[in-house]
C-alpha cells in the first residue's frame, strides 16, 4: 500500500464523514460480534504512512479494505487489499492482494493482533516494505444485524474504482443490472449473507468491451449504511476474482420508506404558562427498516394550535414555549416521514406538585380501582398526559380526566401501588405514588 503514494491521483471520492463500511446510523450492537472470539466486524484507522483505511472482517476471517487519504470529511479511494485469513485468540494473519486502482496488483501480508469488539492494530508487508496499522471497530454500524434486501432494492449512482462513473438498478429478487459512463454494462445477483451478519455476499459479472473486465465475473462483498447527514444512503461493493479487483461506490437519497417509525420524547407533556416556569426541548428518534436507528436531520416542528394562543414550537429547534391554557398537539417531520401527534396541556397556574386520588383503597379481584392526578392548585391533569405504572396482574384503560385499573389476580392480604409521572416545564418529572391498596 504504502510504496505508490506519491503516484496516486484522486480517483474515487466521497463524502465519507469518518466511514466506509462503518458510517450506519446509530444502531445497538457496534461494529463486530461481542459473543465470538474471531476478528469478524469491521474496522476504521489510519497506517504508518498516513493512509486512510476502512475494513470489513468476515466471519470466515476473510478481510476486504479500502484505502486511501482523507482530507477534510472526503475519502480519497486508491486500491482494495483482499485476501483470505485466520484468527484465534486475539491474533490475526492473512495473504492479500492489493488492487490497485491502476489495475495493477500486488501481493501483501497482514500481521494483526485484535481485541473482540474494540481493535485490530498490526503490521502490512509488501515487496519487502512495511508499515504499521491502528484500527478500531466502529460503534456506528450494527455488524450483528442481519441484512436486508429491501433496503437495497432501486436504482443507484455512483462509480467504479478505475474513476468511471456507473449506475445500477437493484431488484427484490436480488438481480440487478447496470452501466458506467464509457459504455461498460454488467450485471449480477446479491443476497444477503447466511451468517445473518450485516453484510451482503455479490457475484457481478462485466460485459465485453469497453468494460475494462470485459466478460469477467468478479465476487465479493456489500454493505449499506446511513452517512452522518442522516439523508444520503451509502452501498459499497468490494468485489475481487484472481488478479482482478474493483470497488462500486454508489450513493442516494434516503428515501422516507426506510424510515420505520420516528419517536418523539417526552410522549406527552403538563407545561405551566406562568411566569418563569419555561419552556420544554422536543427531541425525535428515528428506526430505519434494518432495525438500526438513525439521526432526525433538519426535522420540522409543527402544532396543531396554529394561533399560537396555547403554545408555539420552534420549527426547526423544537423547543415549546407555553402561551395560555389549553390543549394542542405536536408532530415533528423528519427525513420525509412524519412522527404520530404527542399531546401537550397548558395550564396558566404553576404546577409544583401533584396529587393522586383513588376511587378506593381496597380490591377484590376481578375488581377496579379508579385513579386521577390533580395539580398542587387542584387542576386535574387528563390522563393521556400521564405514563402510568401499574402492578402486575393488572390493565389499565385511560379515558377523560381518570385511568381504569383493573386487578385481575392477586392474592388477599398483599398490597399494591400505582405510580403517576407527569413531564413538565424544563423537561423535569414529577412522580407521585397512590396510597396503599389492599387486597381484599
């Protein structure tokens, strides 16, 4: 890798934001699998020489990075190492190939050590010269996730590793098809892999020429991700046979069906309009289909009280200002999906405490319990503007200003609570717990 820097012209760039294979949003699980004891995951880092590179290591220990240099927040793509490894006990070994985007190709070995779920730091050997490497697996990117191909699925634009510009067009049914910009067409089939990991196992096959594979099959590796601008969709395929290695580097917009639902916190909230009680920051999450989460970028703020005599939100910081009492709504619209309506209650005095009443303090099974909360100045507060927790063995119906609960089994003699938390100004709780109910 390191012996043709100074040759190197800008070949493939894109707006990487820190990430290649690694830049997905958000997600639980991180970049590699915390229950195995293989090097598998994925990996970002930088090389004694001052390169950039971005790896995927597959359960089977096979390795697929990409390298380059980084100035500013574009990665400036020059080759793909490919090869087969081995890992055990926190080392790792592997015979590569480096492809350099010229199409000419090297061969090199990579010595590594590794910590599951957190490194990959180690040596690169080729031709006699070496440099040394630090990665570090990436929390952004869900490896654990199983892939989805209706998240790929449409068309593409991006380019090939030689710099050619391409597009392609994915179906459901895994083939697809496409061209680049010199008349090249290919075409191939994708699924996802059967390590039910987060990556997907390619087969793309050129036509003649001007491809400048013409009529070779080459097979590897993609991934799909969400870029830090929480809008543009990353696929990246690294794909290798023999001498011969590309890279397919494509982007588009997110569209809004990948988006499987936004939520909004706080769910609901009690403001008071009074002087100096302040205002309330919305906040809004979003799931995309894959099961990672993603950021809400350049959300829109919207009320249903559209006078502003209730309330006002900023439409773009979704803080809420209280005006006077009432009852309004609001929804915020992120990446082209809108969230459900989150219900808001202002009252115009202050709101230091809150009291819950019962309708009784015993129960016999099958038996109800009927429950209201009220504000230190004696304002009950709608029960759709409270989260409510509740024993075990029991229901609980909201309607109006009260909540129903049911007791469905308990034993006679045991005692039980329900406890009430209203959000309020500022984003501070207030909880309250009713008295003791007995079972009778």
């Amino acid at each position: 890798m390191m012996k043709r820097l100074a040759q190197r012209l800008p070949v493939i760039a894109f707006v990487a934001i820190i990430g290649l294979f690694l830049m997905a949003c958000g997600g639980s699980g991180g970049g590699s699998s915390s229950s195995s004891t293989k090097a598998q995951g994925v990996y970002t880092g930088t090389t004694s020489t001052g390169e950039t590179f971005e790896t995927i290591v597959l359960p089977n220990d096979k390795v697929y990075a990409l390298y380059g240099i980084t100035s500013g927040n574009i990665f400036w793509v020059y080759g793909l190492l490919a090869g087969q490894g081995s890992s055990n006990n926190g080392s790792y070994t592997a015979s590569v190939t480096d492809y350099y985007y010229t199409g000419a190709d090297y061969s090199g070995s990579v010595t590594a050590s590794y910590v599951v779920g957190s490194s990959l730091n180690g040596t690169y050997s080729e031709s006699g010269q070496q440099e040394t490497f630090t990665g570090s697996v990436s929390s952004g990117y869900n490896f654990n996730t199983p892939a989805l191909l209706s998240s790929i699925t449409g068309a593409w634009s991006g380019a090939l590793m030689d710099g050619e510009s391409a597009t392609a067009t994915l179906n459901s049914n895994g083939t697809f098809s496409g061209s680049s910009s010199l008349g090249c067409s290919f075409s191939g089939t994708i699924s996802p892999d059967s390590s039910n990991d987060n990556f997907f196992d390619v087969s793309l096959t050129f036509g003649g020429s001007p491809c400048v594979l013409p009529n070779q099959t080459v097979s590897g590796v993609a991934v799909d991700y969400l870029l830090s601008d929480g809008v543009t969709t990353q696929l990246v395929a690294a794909l290798t046979s023999g001498g011969s290695g590309t890279v397919f580097i494509a982007n588009r917009a997110n569209s809004s069906s990948s988006l499987a639902s936004i939520t909004v916190s706080p769910s609901a909230a009690v403001l008071s309009s009074a002087i100096g009680s302040g205002t309330l920051q919305m906040s809004a999450s979003a799931l995309l289909v894959n099961g990672n989460s993603s950021i809400c970028t350049s959300p829109t703020w919207t009320t249903s009280d559209t006078t502003g005599s209730i309330l006002t939100i900023g439409s773009s910081t979704g803080v809420v200002t209280p005006v006077g009492g009432g009852q309004a709504t609001v929804t915020v619209k992120c990446n082209g999906t809108s969230s459900t309506a989150v219900p808001i209650e202002v009252i115009t005095g202050t709101i230091s405490s809150i009291i819950m009443n019962l309708s009784s303090t015993t129960v016999t099974p099958p038996g109800t319990v009927t429950a209201t909360v009220v504000t230190s100045g004696g304002l009950t507060i709608p029960s759709q503007f409270i989260s409510w927790s509740i024993p075990s063995g029991t229901t609980i119906s909201t309607s109006g200003n009260s909540a129903v609960i049911t007791f469905l089994n308990a034993t006679a003699g045991t005692i039980a609570t329900i406890t009430a938390t209203v959000t309020t100004n500022g984003g501070s709780t207030l909880t309250v717990t009713s008295p003791t109910i007995i079972i009778i």
